[in-house]
C-alpha cells in the first residue's frame, strides 16, 4: 500500500472537491532548488551566508516580501531597492535553461479535466514568474487567465489564507470544498487557515515540516488518488 492510500485509509475517502487550488513552485513547476540556489547566492553576496538547503527552509513558499521581512528582523539588512529585480532576471534565465515540469503533474491535470474537476494556480510568485514557468513547462494553456492568482493580487500573502479564499471566491467555489496541492509549510498553513482541505506533495520537503497537511504524498499519482478517490 502507498503512503497515499494508507492515509486515505486510516482517515477515510474525502469528498471529490468541487476546486483543486495548485501552489505552482515545486507542485506544477520543478523550480524550488534553482530560485532557492539564486536567492542563496544573492544573499550571501549581501553579507548573510544562505546555502540552496538554507534558503530551502527558510523562504520556500513566501513572498519577496516575506524575504526582505525576516532578513531585516534576524540579520538588521535592509536589502537593495533592485533587490527583486536582480533576483528575478538571475532566476528567470536559470528557468529558461533549465526549468521542468513536476514529474507526473500532466497526467493529474489530465484525471481532474477527465472528472470534470475544475482548477487553477495560486502562488507566491508574481504573476510573470508564474506565467514564464508555466509556459516554459508546457503547463499555461491549462489554465486560463482567470485561473491563475499571484501574492500581487492580496495584501497578505501565505501563510496568511488570503490567497486562497481569493481563488476560491474568484472561481465561484466555498473553501470547505476546495482541495489545496502544496509543497511548502506557509502554504499548508494558508491553506488550513482558510478552511481547505491541504494535501502536502512532499518529494521534495520533510514530511514533519507538512505534518498539519490533511494528507501526504511524495508522488502525483497518490495525489491524483488522494483528490479523486481512485487507486
């Protein structure tokens, strides 16, 4: 038995969701370790030394903002007003060299289409870098403008629950019937926050650091059967 279906097991079947809510780094798209790489190395250049693990711990699944936040209060840095726009233009160019899709992410695109399970993307990222990595990835027309929500879009980005009841709302869906994909502990805090049902894609995160998730899976085919019920 996989990890997946011994929690749906031990929890019991969920109902299918009436929306499926994708975070897009490192759930869609496999970009986690090179943006992490790049924030490490612009932030060891500013004076606080970050390996790709420790940006990996500390800021996966915030905003741009939430890094500027915690380096001012652990470290007193005030970095650069070009700060993003450095990080972005190194990041965006590691994307264009190197950047793909969630090994088995198509195929649980394909099952939610095929069950007529509507989703769409709320990230972090703003809404170029989602728009680039889902392009690059072959991913965008999966999802219409419409379905596609950014931190630029709330005051308060993950693990504030903003994002998520904003998607939600703008996709015509109550929370306590959506289903949130995420990777990253902000995320499964938003998404608990704002009343959803969370499932934590761990391939890449410690499962004790996604522990508050409904459930847990290290593959997109458990994912796939944690939404729909199969398997």
């Amino acid at each position: 038995m996989s990890q997946a279906e011994g929690q749906a097991a031990s929890r019991g079947a969920s109902p299918r969701p009436g929306l499926v809510v994708f975070d897009n780094d490192g759930v869609l798209v496999d970009s986690e370790r090179l943006a992490n790489a790049v924030l490490g190395e612009l932030l060891t250049g500013y004076g606080v030394p970050t390996s790709t693990e420790d940006a990996i711990r500390d800021y996966m699944g915030g905003s741009m903002k939430r890094v500027r936040d915690l380096n001012r209060e652990r470290h007193g840095l005030e970095l650069p007003a070009d700060f993003e726009d450095e990080y972005h233009e190194r990041v965006f160019a590691a994307f264009r060299a190197e950047l793909t899709a969630v090994d088995g992410v198509a195929g649980l695109l394909d099952a939610l289409t095929a069950a007529g399970v509507p989703f769409c993307v709320a990230s972090s990222g703003t809404h170029e870098r989602i728009r680039l990595t889902l392009g690059k990835t072959g991913l965008l027309d999966r999802f219409p403008d419409a379905a596609i929500f950014s931190s630029q879009d709330v005051a308060h980005g993950k693990p504030a629950p903003d994002l998520f009841l904003l998607a939600a709302a703008k996709m015509g869906a109550a929370p306590k019937d959506c289903a949130v994909v995420e990777d990253s502990p902000l995320g499964v805090a938003a998404a608990r926050a704002a009343g959803m049902r969370v499932y934590a894609y761990t391939a890449m995160t410690p499962p004790d650091r996604v522990a508050d998730a409904t459930a847990q899976a290290a593959r997109m085919a458990d994912i796939r059967d944690l939404l729909l019920g199969t398997g």
